[in-house]
C-alpha cells in the first residue's frame, strides 16, 4: 500500500488558551486517522462485528515538537512500526505534519485484537488482515516475535 495521510480539519475548539492544538486533540485525532485508515483498507466497523474482533491500545504516548496553530494546514502520515507476522500485535506511528513538512508531533501506540465475544486477545481471520499488513512501514519497523 502506498503511504497513507489522512487530512486534518482543526476547528476552534481544538485550541488551548495560548491559541495552539490541545494536547488531547492528538489523540482523537490519531484515532480518527487509524479509522480512516481502516475504512481505506475496507475493514469497516460492520466486518469487524461480523468477525466478533475490534482494535484496542495498550499504550498512547505523544511527543509534542512544534506547536500546531488554527490556521495551520496538517497531515497525519500512518505507518506500523512494530508487528508480529500475522498482524496479531502491532504498534504503529503517526506524524502530524505542515504542509511544508515540519513534524509538528509523533504519536505512538501499542495494540492489539480483542474478541467481543469471548472478550480475550484473538487473532483476526487472515483474509481480513491482508489490507492491515500492507500499511507502510517506518524505517525502523521491527517484526514482533510469532506467538509460540
């Protein structure tokens, strides 16, 4: 899959008192963008239930590097950082980007499968993995050990 970037739309509620995003904005925001993604790969919402699998994180952790302003105009760039084979555990990263290039902040997460049902840690139907796993990769990803 070539790189994804997912546009972001700032709104004036998305600002702090010193006229710059709030910190908790780059988490929904990240969120919205992995959703995004998932929709792109056609991994809606309905497959997932129909499977009885969804996404969870174990850790969020933002590191902020330039502030971002209202009238900015940003990118948020995805790629998997960490991965086992199957797509079973995974870490990814996301960098909010100016339209000039500046990374303004890196999000990272940890996650994982969860099944709704038996509510435990499961690993998606391979066929519906197929799209996850074309996510591009960061220059630095690393292949989780397979579960054994």
């Amino acid at each position: 899959m070539d790189e994804f970037r997912f546009p972001v739309h700032l709104r004036w509620a998305d600002m702090d008192p010193n006229f710059h995003l709030r910190h908790d904005v780059y988490y929904t925001l990240g969120a919205q963008a992995r959703v995004g993604w998932l929709f792109a790969i056609d991994l809606t919402p309905a497959k997932m239930q129909q499977a009885h699998f969804g996404p969870i994180l174990f850790r969020e952790e933002c590191i902020f590097r330039r502030e971002i302003r209202h009238t900015d105009t940003i990118v948020i760039e995805l790629r998997l950082s960490r991965c086992r084979p199957d797509g079973s555990r995974w870490s990814m990263r996301h960098h909010f980007l100016r339209d000039d290039g500046t990374l303004c902040a890196e999000l990272n997460v940890d996650g994982a499968w969860i099944d709704t049902q038996a509510r435990k840690l499961t690993t998606p139907p391979a066929h519906l993995m197929e799209g996850f796993l074309r996510l591009p990769r960061t220059e630095d990803f690393e292949e989780l050990e397979a579960k054994g």
